[in-house]
C-alpha cells in the first residue's frame, strides 16, 4: 500500500477573500460560478432516468475497467489523504446543516440531489440506486455504506486516532459487491471552526488518477458543504 497523493487545504468562511485577490482570479471565480450553473441546468433538465440513458455505456466501461484493475493485485489498495482546517463553523452546526436537508426535504428525493449532492460537486451526475460521480475520469456508480470502525479492513483501522472525536468509516462496492473504495473520516472541533481527516483507498491495480481525482474531489465537496452549513447557520441568526 502506498500514499498516491495528499493535501492539506484551509478553509476560511470568516472572511471576505474576493476584495483581496487579483482581477485574474476574480474571473476564474466567475468563470466557475459560470461552469457551475450550466452543470446544474443540464442536471437538471436530464434528470435522472435521462441522465443515465445518456451515460449508460460510460458507467459499464467504468464498471468493466475496474474489476480489471481489482483482478490486477486483490486485496491491495493505495490511498489518497486531505487534511482540511475549516474557520468559521465548528462539526456540531456541519452535521446540523446536513441533517436539516436531510430532514426537511426527506418527501422530495429531487430536491435533496439539488441541495445536497448536486451543490457539493459539479461531477456528481446521479444517485440511483448508489452514487454516480467521476471517478478516474469517468462516471462509475458505487454503492456508499457506512461501515462499523471495527469492521473495516486492518489498513483502514490503522490510521484511526483517537484525537478526533468524530469517526467514521464506510465502503463503496461495485453493483456487483466488487470491493472497490474504502473511506476513513475523522473531525474534531477548533477554537476557530474544525479540522477534517479525510482518506480514500482504490485498488492498487487502478492509475493513480483514481486516487489524485478523489483528494481534490473531497476538498471541493467538503468546502461547499462548509458554505452550505454557514449560510444556514448566518440565516438562523
């Protein structure tokens, strides 16, 4: 097993970068919020039976390449890992921001994709019956579930630290049950917001693609659900 990449971001909600940056970057930004909202129109409008018609032969060809890479070397995974400090908002109001979308919109399936799933990443394309999202650089569906800490393969068991009061582990199979991702989350609370531990194993046998993707791909999604959970937690106040 070895480290393919790891990342350390700092996310700060308290203040206003956008005054302190250069032209250039302020079009990226743009340019982003630009790209980001025809993403959610197509989303939208192919949403979901014709999502997956139109990505149908994508995720097969995903789904064939990856039981070649597993067959490669079984049981040997790499991993990916992403430390990211968050100033602003602490663990207790990220997790009440999760739940209440969760929650509040449990009748309406749709509207939880768009304001959960569809807000934490461009490249998340559709649930289904697991998640759908960009993976080596194609869309592959995976089947997330949590997994007990105990349960989880020894290479996972072995980063676990016990500084972070917040654990979790979970596994995201193949349709099949094909083993494929392991997941290791940890947090813990700062005076100024919060720190998340956040690791990805891939089978070995996969480019190192998979695992480079998926670090920027946590950054991405975890930054956003932090912005989500701050503009609740300021609408609250």
């Amino acid at each position: 097993m070895k480290l393919i990449k790891e990342a350390e971001i700092t996310v700060d909600l308290n203040e206003d970068y956008k005054d302190a940056v250069s032209d250039n970057v302020r079009v990226d930004e743009w340019e982003l919020e630009a790209a980001k909202r025809v993403a959610l129109n197509l989303r939208s409008l192919l949403f979901e039976e014709k999502m997956l018609d139109l990505i149908h032969d994508q995720v097969e060809e995903s789904d064939r390449l990856i039981k070649g890479y597993v067959a490669k070397q079984p049981g040997d995974f790499n991993y990916g890992r992403l430390k990211l400090t968050v100033n602003g908002i602490h663990s207790k109001e990220f997790f009440a921001s999760v739940q209440h979308v969760m929650t509040a919109v449990k009748d309406s399936p749709k509207q939880i994709v768009f304001e959960q799933g569809f807000y934490a990443h461009p490249e998340h394309y559709a649930l289904d019956q697991g998640n759908i999202e960009t993976m080596g650089g194609r869309p592959t569906e995976t089947l997330p579930t949590f997994v007990k800490l105990e349960d989880a393969p020894d290479f996972v068991r072995g980063f676990i630290d016990d500084q972070y009061p917040i654990q979790s582990a979970g596994a995201g199979p193949l349709r099949d049950g094909t083993p494929f991702t392991y997941v290791l989350q940890q947090m813990k609370d700062t005076d100024e917001g919060m720190i998340a531990d956040l690791m990805i194993w891939y089978p070995a046998g996969a480019p190192d693609i998979y695992v480079e993707e998926h670090v920027e791909h946590y950054a991405i999604e975890f930054r956003n659900g932090c912005k989500l959970a701050a503009a609740r937690l300021s609408q609250s106040k």
